[in-house]
C-alpha cells in the first residue's frame, strides 16, 4: 500500500519491521517491484531486487520472473533484458523467463527482440509443449512486425514440426490479419 502510494521510505520501515517478525515473502517484494516500476523507476525496482536477500528472501528465478513480470507489463521490456543480461550467470531462467520477456517484447510490438529471445528460450530450455503462451507472444509479435503473417506462418511451421503449437487465439489473430 504504502509503495503504491510512493511513500517509498515508509514502505523500507514497514519491510525492515516486517523482516524483524519473520513476516516477509516474495509476495512483498512483488509488491515492491510493481510499485516501483509503476512510479517510473524500475532501477529503484532493480536495487531491490540485489537487496532482496539481505532481508531474508531468495533472490531465485523465481523472484526473477517476478521482478520482469511487473517491467514487462509496464512496457520496459529492454530494462528487463538488460538486467537479465547481468544475472544469467547466477541464476538460471526458466520457461517463464522467456515467456514473460516474449510477452513484453509482444506488447510493445518489437518482433527483431522477440525473435532473439524465442532463439535463446529454444537453445537454453528446448522446446516444450507446454510452453505455448511463449510461442503465442512470439507468434504474436512476428504477426505485428515487418514480416507479418508471412513471417509468424513460417515460424508456427517449424513449431508444429517440434509438436510445439500456438493456442488458438494465435490463429483467429492470424486470420484476422488477412482482411
């Protein structure tokens, strides 16, 4: 509450007493991610992120997927992945790291970076059938991009051939995009 309404010193006393109770989870420093980035200041979000284990909670992948989920829903997908240059080595992303980045990179219709991302996902976690809501963002930021339908066809080709397949929004997108 407090962060939400930037009252970002107040929010550090209420998680230092919070620490002091053994009450702290990775729900708060969502929480403190989401305000930060709300209010513009994602390297704010970030510093929180390195000092989150100082206070008791794991700074894992999944609190990674956290951290990116409120960038990339804020349209700052580049901030995401620059910082996620700086962690890969210590910490391992999984398929919802990709599938987060891909979402960002589908919201702000940017196909050149989805593209990179989909390689990296593919060659760091295989490919996965399961992982489908990142082949739909991808498919959905080639169909936005400059190759268009071409471009999210061939892809969802090479897809099929993986037995990897979009949800069916991707398709009645597709569709859409021929009128």
């Amino acid at each position: 509450m407090l962060g939400k309404h930037c009252l970002f010193d107040a929010m550090w006393d209420a998680i230092k007493s919070m620490k002091q109770e053994g009450m702290l989870s990775l729900a708060t420093f969502a929480s403190v991610f989401g305000s930060y980035v709300m209010s513009d200041k994602v390297k704010d979000a970030l510093a929180a992120f390195r000092v989150m284990e100082q206070y008791g909670c794991v700074a894992d992948v999944v609190a990674l997927n956290s951290l990116f989920s409120a960038i990339c829903r804020d349209g700052k997908t580049a901030d995401a992945r620059d910082f996620f240059n700086t962690v890969r080595s210590r910490i391992r992303p999984d398929a919802d790291t990709y599938a987060i980045l891909l979402e960002g990179w589908e919201k702000e219709q940017h196909a050149v970076n989805a593209r990179e991302t989909f390689n990296e996902m593919v060659f760091q976690t295989g490919w996965d059938q399961n992982n489908f809501s990142a082949y739909d963002s991808f498919l959905y930021a080639l169909l936005n991009g400059s190759g268009g339908l071409k471009e999210a066809m061939k892809f969802s080709v090479i897809l099929k051939g993986k037995k990897c397949y979009p949800g069916i929004s991707f398709f009645k997108a597709a569709l859409k995009s021929v009128r």
